[in-house]
C-alpha cells in the first residue's frame, strides 16, 4: 500500500513538472535579452530611417501623418535633438561605426539651433544631440556649440520674475512658463561646470525653485502653464495648454517634472529636488488611473483614452535614475515600475514590427489631443528616452550586479 501511494506521488510530481515546462507556460524573458533585442532591432530600424534622411539634406524627422507618411523638420521645430541623440544611444550601445556616421551628420544639421533664442527648447535641440556626442566621442569643437547654446538659453530668463520664459508672449499669456523648461536646465549645468560660471546653474536653481512653489499642485501634479504679469511678476493664468483641462494631470508634462527634478538633484545635490522628485514619482506610480502595464494615457485625468508611449518612457528612465538615489525599499519600486514600462514598451504593444511604422521604434505617442496633433503616432522623444531608459537599467540594474 505504502509502495502505491509513493508511486501516485510521483506521477503527479511528474505531471506538474511537464505542465510547467510546457509550452503553454509562457516563459519571461529576462531583462538583458529584451535590452539586446529591442537595442539590436532598433539599429537596425534607424540605419534605414537614417539613411532615408540622408537623402534630405537640413531636414529631420519628425513623425507619421494621417496616412504614414514621413513628416520632417527643419532644426527649428523643437524636436530636432531627438533624432541625432537617439543614433548616438544606439552608438554607445554597439559602436557601429554606421551609427556613428549618421549620428555626427544628423547632429550636424542642428548646430544653428545654438544661437536660439526666441525659445527655450534650445536644451532639447543642443544637448540631446551635441551633448551625447561629447560625451561619447570627445571630440572638441562640441564644446563651443553646446556653451553656446546655453548662452542663449539664459537670455530668456528675467531676474525679477525668477524664470526662463519658454514661449513668446500673445494675447493669453505675456509670460508663458511651461513645465517642459525643467528638461532644458542640464544644459545650464553643464555649461557651469565646464565654463567655471555659476550665473548658468544660478539661473537653473532659481527656476526650479520657483517651479516647485508655482507650478505644483498640493497632490504633486502640475500644471502646464504658468504666466506671469511682467510689470508685478505675479501669476497671471494657471492653465494646461495640452492636457483635458487646467486642473488635469497632462501625463507628458508630469514625466517632464518627475525627470528633471531627478537630474536637477543629480546636476546639483539638492536636497529639495530630491524630496520633489521622489513625491512625483509616487503620485505617478499610485495614481488609479495609470494602467496595468504602466504606460499612461495621455492624460492621467483621461482613463481609457490614448496612450502616450513617450510619457511611459521618460517616467521609465527617471524613475531608474531616481533609483540610485534613494532607500533599498523605494529603490525596489522604482525599478520593478520602470521595468514593467519597458517589457511593455519592448512588447508588440507599442514596438513597432520591422517594416512598420516608417522605421520609429515606439508606436501610440501623443502630442497634443486637445489640437488634434500627432495623435497615436511614433514620436522621436519617445523613441530618445526609451532607448536611455534600456541603456540605464542596463547600466544601474545589469552591469552594477
């Protein structure tokens, strides 16, 4: 009887062995296979794209049109940065000297953008693009366009008001503030550091201070923008030019704050940044309408509308460089949301199959519903930070263990 009993045992341990090993179990991937893949896979999307561009000189691109067709810019649109940066991410990656080559062209095509200074996204255009490849490559004359650049961005902003204007005043704003100007203040850093000036990273203090008192709200979501009177300097307007309302949480803008508080406490040591950072993070990350497979919709106050593939990516990175700066228990959270992000952004939910999507990395991004803008399409932004966001988790989360 005994002898049966062990006998029935073991054929049940056997059954339950083949059931979990079959293949109707699915079987995850580790993180450094989907890293390589998607990498891999997104080099060999961008030699295509980039040889496309190649045939259209002083032009980058852009997105997707109604009927997936290619839109371009010149280096005046604001996105110019995120083309080149992205090739020199692929670049740090393999080293592929065709990468190499595109990116230095690509970059080339935006060096007029340093004297800019009717805006404030000369950081997106300057450093994501020069900025990267100094850093990568050394090579020097990238000095001199990325200082620059920052020369032009600190004419932007007015000592009595406390801030870098972004856009130029109309009949609503006269001093418009946007909370995408956080992203643009490493460009400000790194001009101090390098010139020996602190009136660079004086400017970018100021600014994030007065971000933080003005542009948050007591839950730690934001407004887009924030306009102040130039004669009082007092605010004038409180809106959310691109989200569903004034008082919503536009998701893009959040992941703009959240990440350039985690690089302002980088760049600076701050101790408030880091505090700012780390209540952004959780507003995002316990926030009831951030979906299961934590890339948001375009709106955190729009659930079940469209997803913005590029806020998923920005949060994913600065929620894993947030992670080098905090406790074991919130260092654990961050990353295993950040790595969520990327298994769903790496899926065949939102990376594009080869072939497809005139040869982006990221579908379903969002620009800006409440104008009808660039509505579920790839977006160059989406791409740049989705590919950081693979090269850090392989950086902090691989290489460190």
């Amino acid at each position: 009887m005994r002898s049966t009993f062990i006998r029935v045992l073991i054929a049940v341990a056997f059954i339950f062995a083949v059931e979990a090993c079959s293949p109707s179990t699915p079987v995850e991937k580790d993180m450094e296979e989907i890293i390589d893949e998607a990498i891999m896979k997104s080099v060999a999307k961008y030699k295509v794209l980039g040889k496309e561009m190649q045939g259209m000189p002083g032009l980058l691109p852009r997105t997707l049109d109604e009927h997936e067709k290619l839109v371009t810019a010149t280096s005046a649109w604001w996105t110019s940065g995120f083309f080149p940066g992205t090739l020199w991410y692929l670049y740090e990656y393999g080293k592929d000297e065709e990468i190499l080559t595109l990116a230095k062209e690509m970059t080339a095509r935006v060096e007029d953008q340093k004297y800019t200074t009717d805006n404030h996204d000369v950081g997106f255009m300057i450093y994501c693009s020069f900025g990267n490849g100094l850093r990568l490559t050394g090579e020097d004359s990238y000095n001199d366009v990325i200082l620059t650049g920052a020369e032009s961005l600190s004419t932007r902003f007015n000592e009595q008001i406390g801030l870098i204007q972004s856009w130029g005043s109309n009949d609503k704003w006269q001093y418009p503030v946007i909370i995408d100007n956080m992203m643009n203040l490493e460009l400000l850093c790194w001009a101090s550091k390098k010139s020996g000036d602190s009136t660079f990273v004086n400017i970018a203090i100021t600014h994030a201070d007065n971000t933080i008192k003005d542009h948050f709200r007591d839950d730690h979501s934001s407004f887009h923008v924030i306009s102040y009177d130039t004669v009082t300097a007092e605010i004038e307007a409180r809106n959310t030019h691109q989200g569903l309302s004034d008082e919503s949480a536009w998701a893009r803008g959040q992941t703009w704050g959240f990440y350039g508080y985690v690089m302002m406490f980088r760049e600076t040591g701050l101790e408030r940044y880091l505090d700012q950072a780390v209540k952004i993070a959780e507003f995002l990350i316990d926030h009831p309408n951030l979906p299961e497979d934590k890339i948001p919709y375009w709106d955190f106050n729009a659930p079940n509308e469209e997803r913005d593939a590029s806020a998923g990516a920005i949060m994913a990175s600065a929620l894993l460089e947030l992670s080098q700066f905090v406790d074991d228990a919130k260092s654990k959270r961050y990353v295993d949301v950040a790595e969520r992000q990327l298994r769903s952004l790496a899926s065949d939910d939102y990376f594009a199959k080869d072939g497809t999507n005139g040869n982006f990395i990221l579908m379903h991004g969002v620009g800006s519903k409440p104008h009808n803008s660039e509505m579920d399409v790839p977006l160059t932004y989406a791409d740049y930070y989705f590919i950081e966001a693979l090269l850090r988790y392989k950086k902090f989360m691989l290489e460190k263990s």
